[in-house]
C-alpha cells in the first residue's frame, strides 16, 4: 500500500488559477504520477477556500483562496486535505464552514477541524484493501483553534491526544499524525517538539509528519515508526522570486502492517509554475543534507544547541514582540537597544514567570482571549 504525503498547499499568486483551471499538469508536472498511483494521497491546505473575503483581526498574514481552486486538488487525485494549520480560520467561521462545504461535494476527505472541537479532533479512517489508515491532524495554539462551541482547528493537546487514541483504539489498524507545528526556517526539532512526537508514538502513531516550517527538515525512524520534521511548502507561492524545495513522503506499509518510508524531493522556483523533481545532481546534494541533518539530530546535545543558537539569533525579535513594541521600536531594539536601556533584569523576569508558570500563563491567554481579542474585535 503507497501512502503519500504532502506538505503544505495554499493555491494563491501565480498558481491560483491553474488550481481554478484544474490545469495539474502544470502544478504538478513529472510529479502528477505519484499522486495518481498513490492509494492515498493527503496534503496540507494552508487556507480556507472563499466566497468573498471575512478576515479575522489576527497577527500575520490572511491568506484565502477561491472555492474553485478545489479543481485542481480534485483532479490531482489527491483524496484527505488536513485543515489543522494557523490560517484555515483566517476568514472566520464562514472560511471554514465554505471549505469544509466545497471538499465534500468535490469528493475530498477533511480531517482537523470542524464547527467544534469534538468535530475538529475526529479522527478519519480511510479503508484500503482491508486495512483501516486513521489520520489524525493536530495544530499549534495560535489564531485558528477549535473550542466545545467555536470553530477551528484540531489543537496540539497530549491529554486529548491520548484520550483520542485510546477511544478510538478498535478503529484503526495504522496511524498517520499530521502536526502542524514548530518554527519557520528552522531545519530541526526543538527539544520539546522532538519529545512530543516521541510521545505520540510511545502512545499510538505509526507515523508523525510535522508540517508548518516553509523549508525541508529532517526525519528519524523511532520505536519502528516514522517522524518527519518539516517537508517544505508544497505549492505555496508566497515570493515568486524565491526557490522552494521540499519532499514529498511516501510510506509504503506491507500486510503485517509494518512499514517504509521514502522521500520524493522537489522543487519550484520564479522561471516556472508548479512543482517538479529535481535534476539528479541536485538531488543526490539534497539527499545528502537531508541525511546528515537527519544523522545529526541523533545527539540530544546537538539538538539542545541548535536550539540555543536559533533562539539567540531570534531574541531581540521576541522580546519586541512581547513586549508590545510597534514598527519603530522594532527596529530600534533589533540589537538590543531598547532591552539594554528601558527594562531592567527584573522587569524580564517577571515576563518569564507569567509565560513559563502555567497558572499564570492561563490567566493571561484567557485575558488576551476573552477581553483584549473580543474588544478589539467588537471596535471593528
């Protein structure tokens, strides 16, 4: 059985009207055999398909695609979109609800989010030749999450990850997780990230495919399953001017249901629409990154200080932003100025404690929730 995955999808700039067109050919390119000759084929799409435009007051980009654009993913054959990502609710309830209308009557699966959280966290079960694949797809918190009584997104949650799994134990023989997580342009997983997805499969999955970075990462084989730590964009066209590369994953599971995983690389640049395979030496140079990165991730040492170098290299932008600063101050503080001179150690380490202890990060993601979101909401 060919499983094949593929990262993230957002059918806007040059490639929105060859989605509109069903024009796979071009999108695809000498890659459009793999999605047909897959069993099952499942993407990320990265924004909510749209009548007309309802943007939610959010942080970041809103991305929205027309309806039509389901044409081409119909016609690519590709049968599961996940919409557990940080943009499927940029366009409000009536973004999600218009997606999740037009993949039904196109014929493609959803899983990820839903009308509410119970719908969102539903895991979908595919039949194929006897063997139930469950796909599960989970999302970082940010502007696009599921609540008991709202819209949105499956949330990265391990309690309920568990208590998922368990529940649903009987209805599965195979387990694919779909996270929508960790930090864009970064090629490894942060200790935490590389915990929890050793932990979902301590718990259950078969295979752990993090999407979300925007750029290829690195993979690891752990207790007989497979995890993969960034994909790339899989048509994304967010800077023409920009050359892309990525991966698709194919999973290759045998009647005992024990399984092998392969990597297909890609790429798409400004000369051309769409995605295609690489020319041999730039694969056989892409393949050799991807390895040793792969091979390096082994020492938890190295990951620790990889992570440490990335967050040294981001720290005065996170300090701007939590600490409220607009575009000037930004800037100011882009080496630490405005840390070095208006805020004392003390004053920083107050904002470590409301963000690191859990009680008092609660109180402030419900304040920031339910009174500064909704009255900033309510002035539009």
């Amino acid at each position: 059985m060919k499983i094949l995955i593929g990262g993230d999808v957002a059918p806007i700039g040059r490639n929105e009207r060859y989605f509109i067109d069903g024009d796979i050919e071009k999108l695809f390119n000498d890659l459009l055999t793999e999605f047909k000759r897959a069993d099952l084929s499942v993407i990320n799409l990265e924004c909510p398909l749209i009548n007309e435009s309802t943007p939610i007051l959010k942080s970041g980009p809103v991305l929205g695609a027309k309806s039509a654009c389901i044409n081409g993913i119909r016609k690519a054959g590709i049968d599961v979109v996940s919409l557990a990502n940080n943009h499927i609710m940029d366009h409000g309830p009536a973004g999600l609800k218009n997606t999740l209308r037009v993949c039904t009557e196109a014929g493609v699966s959803t899983v990820g989010a839903g009308m509410n959280l119970s719908e969102a966290r539903r895991i979908l079960i595919k039949e194929i030749d006897k063997v139930r694949i469950g796909v599960l797809a989970v999302a970082e918190h940010e502007f696009s999450i599921a609540t008991d009584n709202s819209w949105g997104a499956n949330p990265l949650d391990l309690i309920d990850y568990v208590r998922n799994v368990k529940e649903h134990w009987d209805s599965f023989d195979y387990l694919i997780v779909l996270l929508h997580g960790g930090n864009e342009g970064y090629p490894f997983p942060s200790p935490r990230l590389k915990n929890i997805c050793h932990f979902m499969v301590e718990m259950g999955a078969n295979a752990v495919i993090v999407q979300h970075s925007h750029c290829p990462g690195c993979y690891e084989e752990y207790r007989n399953a497979h995890i993969v730590y960034g994909q790339g964009d899989l048509l994304f066209d967010r800077n023409s001017k920009v050359l892309y590369k990525g991966f698709l994953v194919k999973l290759l599971i045998e009647d005992d249901l024990s399984s092998s995983m392969e990597i297909i690389p890609y790429v798409q640049d400004s000369s051309r629409i769409g995605i295609r395979r690489m020319r041999k030496e730039e694969e056989m140079s892409f393949r050799q990154s991807l390895i040793e990165r792969s091979n390096a991730i082994k020492d938890e040492t190295f990951v620790q200080d990889q992570w440490l170098k990335f967050c040294e290299e981001r720290k005065h932008y996170y300090f701007s932003k939590l600490l409220g600063h607009n575009s000037l101050f930004d800037k100011l503080n882009s080496q630490g100025l405005l840390e070095r001179f208006f805020y004392k150690p003390k004053t920083l380490l107050r904002s470590l404690n409301i963000v690191s202890c859990e009680a008092h990060r609660e109180v402030l993601e419900t304040i920031f929730r339910h009174w500064v979101v909704s009255n900033f909401s309510s002035e539009d």
